[in-house]
C-alpha cells in the first residue's frame, strides 16, 4: 500500500510526478506484478488527497512508456518489461529474443519477387526494376507480435533463401550458410511513428494509430555490399533500444 505521507505537497516536484514515481517504484519492486490491476484514479485521489486530474496525468505518462496499459471498463493493468535491445552490435532478433530466454518466431505474410524502385535501388547498389526480394514478416516473441518487418533483398544475390520455407528462421542464418554472405555491418535509424495502417495494427496486436518505434536499416557484408534494407515497426509498449557511450 502507497504511504500518504510520501506525497510533498509542499514541495517543488509536481504532485503528478511525485505520484509518478512512486507508481513506478511500486511496480518495480512488484508491489503490484504483471497484468495486475492497479488502484483507480478515484483510490488514488482520496488515498493521496489530489485531484483526479492529477492522477490521470500520471497514469497518462505511465501508460506512453509502456509500463502501464488500460483495458476498457476494467481498470490500468501493469504491462510486461519491454525488451531492450543494444545498439553496439550487429545481431539478428532471433538470437537477441534466445540470449534473453525468450522463444523466437517469424511468421511470414508474404515472399515475393518484384521491381526495384528507385528508392531501394539506390540504397542496395543496384538498378532500378532489377528484381529483389520482398520478405514480409510479423515477429514473436513467446507468440506475442514484437515487430512488422518488411525486407528487400538483391535476388542475384540471395535467390538461394527461396528455396525452402523461412517460417520461424533466421534471415541472418540464412543469408550466412545458403547465399555464403558475411554480414559484417549494419547502419540504423530509429523513429517515432504510428500505426496508421488498420491491418499493421491488426498484426501487431494494438490500436489504430498507437505510435511505434519506426526502424530502417541497410545491412552490409564485409566487403561493402549492401544485402538488405529492412523498414521495421516495433511495438514502443514492448520493445526498447539503448546504447553504451563512452566519454
């Protein structure tokens, strides 16, 4: 049970962020464990002797960074850790999902061979309307939807992949032992965007519209070819990136 006396109404951190932390400290130390219901805002007003409105601005920014999630007409649940993934090394969502002891998945929507733009021409190194690969996937992790992934491939280069089915596989483990290339670099960006698409959302398990982390990368071998490029949306209530900077 939160402590009333842990609010400063006096002080000069604001009572929404006050209370804030002390929500976050509660989940933490799993006053309150996963999928469990929180108090309501109504409770929570009276316990602490602040206004409703307060209360929700601090649920409301619990709730954006994924720690806590609503279901209408029941009440704020907390949410599952999100996944954080480093930004200093070059690994493939499988192997990332496995070292975290989660089981992978990648369920395939659709593979197929078309025309390359001028877009992804340019940014695999080839001509434009030479043909590529398009490799749409939904990734899992423990079956929950974590990513949409859409792939573009150099067909010259990675035709071998389309022999055998690349349900639940490595895309990474493929390109290495069937096509016998040496993935050596990867250049990233990261975004926020939103689930505009009903069927993207539909997928990923959440609502129209709810922002997402939006991911594009080119992926290189050892001798600077480009062999991918890859537009991802994450789930932003599930998924986290970091980096290790040194001074």
């Amino acid at each position: 049970m939160l402590e009333e006396k842990l609010i400063d109404k006096d002080g000069v951190i604001p009572l929404y962020h006050q209370l804030k932390t002390l929500l976050k400290g509660q989940i933490e130390e799993e006053v309150w464990k996963v999928d469990e219901m929180i108090p309501s805002e109504r409770e929570l007003s009276e316990q602490f002797e602040i206004s409703r409105m307060t209360v929700r601005h601090a649920i409301n920014d619990l709730v954006n960074e994924g720690i806590l999630y609503r279901k209408r007409g029941m009440g704020t649940f907390v949410a599952k850790p999100k996944i954080n993934q480093g930004l200093t090394k070059l690994s493939n969502f499988t192997s990332d999902m496995e070292q975290r002891g989660l089981k992978p998945g990648a369920k395939v929507l659709h593979v197929k061979v078309i025309p390359a733009t001028k877009k992804i021409a340019e940014l695999l190194q080839i001509k434009e309307n030479d043909n590529v690969v398009e490799l749409f996937r939904l990734r899992l992790a423990n079956d929950e939807p974590m990513a949409l992934e859409r792939s573009f491939l150099p067909l010259e280069k990675v035709a071998p992949i389309l022999t055998g089915s690349l349900e639940n596989k490595s895309l990474y483990k493929e390109l290495r032992e069937k096509c016998n290339l040496n993935l050596a670099l990867a250049k990233q960006s990261i975004e926020i965007s939103y689930a505009t698409q009903a069927e993207d959302a539909k997928l990923l398990d959440i609502e129209i519209n709810t922002p997402v982390l939006l991911i594009e990368r080119r992926t290189f071998t050892d001798t600077d070819m480009p062999v991918e490029y890859v537009q991802s949306l994450y789930r932003a209530d599930r998924y986290k990136f970091s980096i290790e900077m040194k001074v």
